[in-house]
C-alpha cells in the first residue's frame, strides 16, 4: 500500500492534467493504467474517482478519500481576501504531501498555472509550521530581484546562524523552510 501511494506521487506527479479535454491528460491516462495495475495486486484498492483522489489511512491501514481529510471553513472578517483558503479536496492533498515531505527533509517545488492558489497553499502550511522545529523566511522574486537580494536573505542575523567561516544554517536544534515565490521571474 505504501508503494503504491509513494509510486502515485512519485511517477504520477509530474503529469499535466486537462480538465477541458480529460483524454488530454497525462494524468488521466497514468491513472487509468495505474489503477488496473494496482487493482491486481491489491483488490481493495478503491474502485472510483483517479488514483490522485485516495490518500493511505495508515491506522486502518486503507485508502480513503482525500475528501475526509477536508476541514470546516470558517470565514475570518479581517483576513485580506488573497489569503483566504477554502479547504478542499485538493488544498489538503498538497499540504499534507509538502508537510511528510519538508518533515522528511525533502525540497519541494510546487507548481501550476497562475492564480491556483499556490502561494496561498504554502503560506497556510507555514503558518501551522512547529515553531519549535522549525524557522521559515519568505522570499518574493520579481523581474528585479538579484543575486544580492538571494544573498541579502541569506545574511539575515534574524534567521541564519554562523556556523563556521564558510557555513550558515538555522538556530540549533532548528531546521529551515524558505519559501520563494515566483521563483521563475528573475
């Protein structure tokens, strides 16, 4: 069971997916193949929606549907609408696979078109970060950011530690999470 939900996010992650045309979709089509594939050697394995729509129950040792895993929204009146998270489906599959992977110590690139709310994503996982095992930054990149901006980061007392002359890291006993946005515009 491990395996396959590790193969589904491993091989299966990568794909494109065309919700406007489904027979266009890499994912689709690594789905259906998938699917018959693990349905002969695991015959509980569920039966509806694609492969990406089930996530391992390790305590009832069972697939399960990502949608059980979906909280409550509850509107906070002050929060700017651009932060704002409505739990779904989808935003709690990718948070939960960036916290077993940055928990993993596994770097993490997320990506997708503009607008699907990303950022959002990763800044709903920082801000539920163990602030006892962990420090994070935030790094915005535009069409001017420089290497000096990356280095200025990086010199930041606040957050990085000398270690050594030619070595900094995080407080001890701390690991560090950098978040860059817009990683492409430079």
């Amino acid at each position: 069971m491990v395996f396959i939900f590790a193969f589904i996010w491993s091989a299966g992650a990568n794909l494109f997916d065309n919700p406007a045309n489904p027979k266009d979709s890499s994912r689709s089509r690594f789905s259906s193949v998938a699917k018959s594939k693990f349905l002969k050697i695991l015959t509980t394995f569920p039966y509806d929606g694609d492969v990406y729509d089930h996530y391992l129950n390790f305590e009832k040792k069972e697939f399960k549907p990502w949608t059980e895993l979906v909280t409550d929204f509850k509107y906070v009146k002050d929060m700017p609408y651009f932060n704002i998270l409505v739990p779904t489906a989808d935003t709690v599959k990718y948070k939960y696979m960036i916290k077993y992977l940055i928990g993993g110590g596994f770097n993490v690139l997320l990506s997708g078109e503009t607008g699907v709310g990303k950022s959002v994503i990763i800044q709903d996982f920082i801000t539920s970060i163990d602030v006892e095992k962990y420090v994070f930054t935030t790094l915005n990149f535009s069409a001017q950011t420089s290497s000096k901006n990356l280095q200025d980061l990086f010199m930041d007392k606040d957050k990085f530690q000398r270690k050594r002359k030619d070595m900094i890291g995080p407080p001890a006993g701390k690991r560090m999470v950098v978040f860059i946005d817009d990683v492409n515009m430079p």
